[in-house]
C-alpha cells in the first residue's frame, strides 16, 4: 500500500515507478494518468515538420561520407535557405530541422573547433554560415527550428579519445547558442569508426545536460529522452501507438532513470527494441518497473536517400504517397519528420517543390471542411457536466470526457443534413494523458448500426480511412479505454476516393 501510494505520487508527471504485483488494470490506470512534459506536448502539437539533410555529402554524391573529402568541394553556386523554408511552410511544416553536422564532420557554420567546415570553402567567401540562414529564414517564415548534431564524426581526429566528447559538447554549445531559439535538437544514435579506425564512447547524459541548459524548450529526439524513434524510416507509423511505453530493465537505463530523478530535468537514455510492432499495450506494460511518456516521431525522406542526388531526380515520391504518408504517421499518432534535400545549386529541387505542394493542395481540401462542424451531439455515458460540443470547436484545449471512472463511452454525431465523408479523424485531450484502447465508428443500417471504421490508439490524432458512406448519423463508440475517455476533436472528411486505402 505504501509503495502504491507512493507510485500515485509520481503520476501526472513523465514517468512513473510502478510497484511490482499490481493488476494488469492497476498498471494501465497509472500509464493513463502520465502527462507529457510541456516541451514534448508543444512539439506533438507540430504534427508536422520538415529535416534539411545538406553539407559536404551533397556535393560528394555520397550519404555517410568520407574522411579524405577536401572542405573546397562544398560550393552551393544559388544557396536559397528563404527557398527551403518558403517550401516547407507552404507543405504546412511547423519546425525545420538542419542538419549542422553529419556523419562525415563537416559543420555547416564556421566553427571554431575544426578547419573542416563551411569557413575553408568558396561558399559566401568562405564567410557563410548556413546554420544562421536557416535559423533566420525559420524566424521570418515563423517556423520553429532544430538541429540534427552527429555524434558520429568520421573526421575528426579526436574521434574514439576522450577529448572527442569535449570537442563534440563545443560544437554543440556553439549550435544551441549561437542562433537563438532551438526546438529540437536530434541525436543519432549511429558509432562508427572514425578516421583511426576507432568508435567512441559517447557522454549521453552529459549531451543532455548541456541542451537543457542551454535551450530548456527543446525536446531531444530520436537517440534522447523526449522523443522516440518510431523505429522505421518508411514514413509508416504503428496503428497501436502508445506514447507511454517501458523505460526497459536494463542497466545503463536504470542509471539514467535514476539521473533523470537527480537532475530533475528529465534526462534519461531510450529504452531498447523499438522495432516492434506494439510497445506501449496492457502486455507490455505489465511487468515494467518505470513507464514513461515518449512519444513517436515518424522520420522519412521524400527521394530514396536522406542527401541530394541526381540519380534520384525521378524518384521523388509522389504527392499521393506523401498524402499516404501524412495518414500513417499523423493519423497514427506520431509527428512527421519529412526530409527534404537541397540540391547542389542549394535548393529545393522542382520536383520536391511540386510533390508538396499538390500534397499540400490534396490535404486542404479534405481538412478545410469538417462535416461534423455544426453538428448535433448526443452523448452516452458522458460526464453530465462535460460539453459534447467542445469536441468540434476546433479548439485542441477544450474536451469532453466520459464518466468518471468509465471505461467507455459513446456518442452519436448528427449531421445538418446527410453526407458522404470517407474519413473519420478523432483526438484525445492528450495533455491528460492516453487512455482510449479501441474505438468504432457506426453508421444506421435497418434498425441497428453497422462498423464503418475501427481502431485501437487515439492519442493525439487518429485519422482513419474508410469506404464512402452517407449518412446523416454516425455513432462513435469508445469500446475500452484505461480510464474515462477525454476526446478534444472530431471531423468528418471526404478525400478522393483513390486515396482510401482498398483493404482496410
Ligand atoms: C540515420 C543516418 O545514418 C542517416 O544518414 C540520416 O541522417 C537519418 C535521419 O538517420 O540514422
Ligand atoms: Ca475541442
């Protein structure tokens, strides 16, 4: 009893310590009840955002690099950084996130650790600095801004020596301070051998301590505590994906849960296997000592490869597989993280441009009109003090909420009149938490309801696609959920019949 309480206490906040022998529901029950922290809710909020992979492998044709490539051959003869974040605002991107330093060393701002950068090529005279474009044109354009820093680093000399870590925290320092506000900072968890042949032994933690300090808002992804690594870069999310998972068993976890609880500023190392097909269900759950929320982030390129390359001009992926895309990563709830690499002039290709923007042009006219608008709502099982109608205010901070204590609960949406939609899209108020386990969407047929659409997680968005119906009523029906369901929005959409997957 005291070690329960004790678990209690820790919940509404990012990660809880579950006492062993507690019930299957007991463990789900305090999962729900863990809270995103505010930097890693106002990063899910993006939902949508952009990665520039560009630097000395654009003009080497290459995507890890080489340690002989000379710094003279990066010369981007018409760089555009306003281009680059012209295209992503207008795709609907909210962040974009640079790449400052890839594998192969090269720093794409004229740092003063290393000759290997964007200072000893005829880029700008050798006075550019990319990292400061971008962030400038990110200020202008309103978007937010990130950066990808490789710890793996196939240049430097210092690589796989202790000296590697001091040299690698001021290259970060110099990132994370000199550019203003940073958002993101994303971590790779690639070791390779550096240019003696050696790995290095990377200081996560002190990584971590040092972007807190220096930009407490930003999350650090990927190879980091706040956000996860869907665990693929096919732009394809999990359908059951729950944003509090196991903080897994194993040591060097445990030593960082413990940081985590030390510092106080929620740094910890990412748990193991993030491949699997469901992480965060009753199953997985169960026997886990600490959960956490860490929520996924869906990264994919739009060509084949994560730089430019010529050979690649045709392979652009198309503005109904970005459109696919957008479904199975936000509508799973995920962020995408959508890569586009600038050319060898330094821009955005044509190709890439026009994807975007037809896949920009496809998603606004499905989610510009939300048939479910000026509806009626009946609910069900619902807490008699809760508005059903803050579920189409379109309001992300306003919710309704089932009983207290229910596991389910229902309500039916009465259009002004029949329609025809092909796509259902419903959010929890995840700010509270996540706690909806399966779901149906029903329309009228005779004198009973017929499934149209079924789901397992909402999260912060689920978007799911169906077969065309008409129908004036749809009945939305919670069927399991780890404590009262908390729902902030619903829509009704209708997409171009060709963009409804056929099996589902
Ligand atoms: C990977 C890297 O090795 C790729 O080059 C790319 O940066 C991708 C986003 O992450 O692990
Ligand atoms: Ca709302």
């Amino acid at each position: 009893m005291i070690a329960f309480s004790c678990a209690m206490a820790q919940t509404g906040s990012g990660i809880a310590i579950i006492p062993q022998h507690l019930s299957a529901d007991s463990v789900a029950k305090i999962a729900a009840r863990i809270r995103p922290s505010e930097r890693q809710a106002a990063w899910q909020e993006l939902e949508f955002t952009v990665f520039f992979h560009f630097g000395i492998n654009t003009f080497a044709d290459l995507e890890w690099g080489k340690k002989d490539v000379k710094a003279g051959l990066f010369n981007p003869t018409e760089l555009d950084a306003r281009q680059w974040i012209r295209t992503a605002k207008e795709a609907g991107a909210k962040l974009a996130v640079l790449v400052a330093k890839h594998h192969d060393g090269f720093c794409n701002w004229p740092s003063k650790y290393t000759d290997y950068s964007v200072k000893n090529t005829a880029w700008r005279d050798g006075k550019g600095d990319l990292v400061k474009e971008v962030s400038e044109a990110c200020k202008e354009y309103g978007l937010k801004f990130g950066v990808y820093v490789s710890p793996w680093d196939i240049h430097s000399i210092y690589y796989g020596s202790e000296q590697y870590n001091t040299y690698f925290e001021n290259l970060l320092t110099e990132v994370l301070t000199q550019y203003g506000e940073v958002d993101e900072v994303w971590f790779d968890g690639a070791c390779g051998e550096g240019p003696n042949g050696k790995k290095q032994v990377y200081d996560w933690i002190a990584y971590y301590n040092l972007v807190r300090k220096l930009q407490p808002k930003a999350v650090i992804a990927v190879m980091g505590p706040d956000v996860r690594w869907v665990g693929t870069e096919s732009g394809y999310g999990r359908e059951t994906e729950w944003s509090v998972v196991p903080l897994s068993l194993s040591s060097p976890e445990n030593i960082a849960a413990g940081s985590q609880q030390d510092a106080g500023n929620g740094v910890f190392l990412p748990p193991g296997d993030m491949m699997k097909e469901d992480l965060g269900s009753r199953d997985k759950i169960k026997d886990a000592s600490h959960l956490v929320w860490y929520p996924s982030e869906v990264d994919v390129s739009i060509r084949p490869g994560w730089f430019y390359h010529e050979h690649d001009d045709s392979l652009v992926k198309s503005p109904d597989k970005l459109v696919d895309i957008y479904f199975s990563s936000v509508g799973r709830n995920s962020v995408l993280l959508l890569n586009l690499p600038p050319d060898k002039r330094g821009l955005i290709h044509e190709n890439d441009v026009k994807s975007l923007r037809e896949m920009r042009a496809i998603l606004d006219s499905a989610f510009n009109s939300n048939l479910a608008t000026h509806a009626v709502i009946i609910p069900a099982n619902g807490n008699p003090k809760s508005n059903p109608l803050n579920m189409i205010d379109n309001k992300a901070g306003t919710y309704w909420t089932g009983k207290k204590g229910s596991r389910h609960a229902s309500f039916i949406v009465e259009l002004r009149q029949a329609a025809s939609f092909n796509c259902l899209g419903i959010s929890e108020y995840f700010r509270n938490g996540q706690r909806v386990e399966s779901f149906v969407a029903e329309v009228p047929e005779g004198k009973s309801w017929k499934v149209i659409a079924s789901g397992t997680t909402i999260g912060y968005k689920r978007l799911l696609r169906f077969p065309s119906v008409f129908s004036k009523l749809v009945r939305i029906r919670i069927t399991a959920s780890r404590d009262n369901p908390e729902i902030s929005e619903i829509g009704l959409y209708s997409l171009p019949e060709r963009l409804v997957p056929g099996d589902r």
